[in-house]
C-alpha cells in the first residue's frame, strides 16, 4: 500500500469524496497518471492533495489513499440505504 497520493500506481484503489455530506463517497480504480495528475475514468485529480481538477471553489470532490477498513464502511454504508 502506497503512503502518498504520489506514490499510487495505475489499477491501485482510492476513496472518492465527493459532494455533500462528507459521508459520499465510493472506491475507484486509477486508469492512468500523469506526472501531477491521477486519472481515474474520466476525472483527473491533483497528485498533491487529491483534489478535483478544475473544481469550482465550492466543491469538495476529491480523492484520497484506500485503506481495508474504510472500503468496508463503505459498503456496510451502501447496504444499509438500500
């Protein structure tokens, strides 16, 4: 597992913050880097601080390094509100 946002390779999981409130989120997958972009589909994020590239000042859309237990709450999260 990989320490920094810098140090994540293509096919390695992040968790995706995005919108309101700060319990949105989901895993996905890098498609591709940059030297100072991660791509994952079609959204690029900063490989320094894991925010959305191009975002408004409003937004909160960002990605951040997975670890096991927070993918598990996710999907604990998931099947409760279903």
């Amino acid at each position: 597992m990989s320490d920094t946002l810098k140090d994540l390779q293509v096919g390695d999981k992040v968790i995706y913050h995005y919108g309101t409130p700060s319990t949105s989120r989901g895993v996905i997958a890098i498609t591709r880097l940059t030297p100072t972009q991660i791509i994952c589909g079609g959204s690029r994020f900063h490989k320094d601080g894991g925010a959305l590239v191009g975002r408004s000042q409003w937004s909160s859309a960002r990605i951040a390094l997975w670890s096991k237990a927070e993918d598990e709450e996710i999907r604990q999260s998931a099947l409760r509100n279903r």
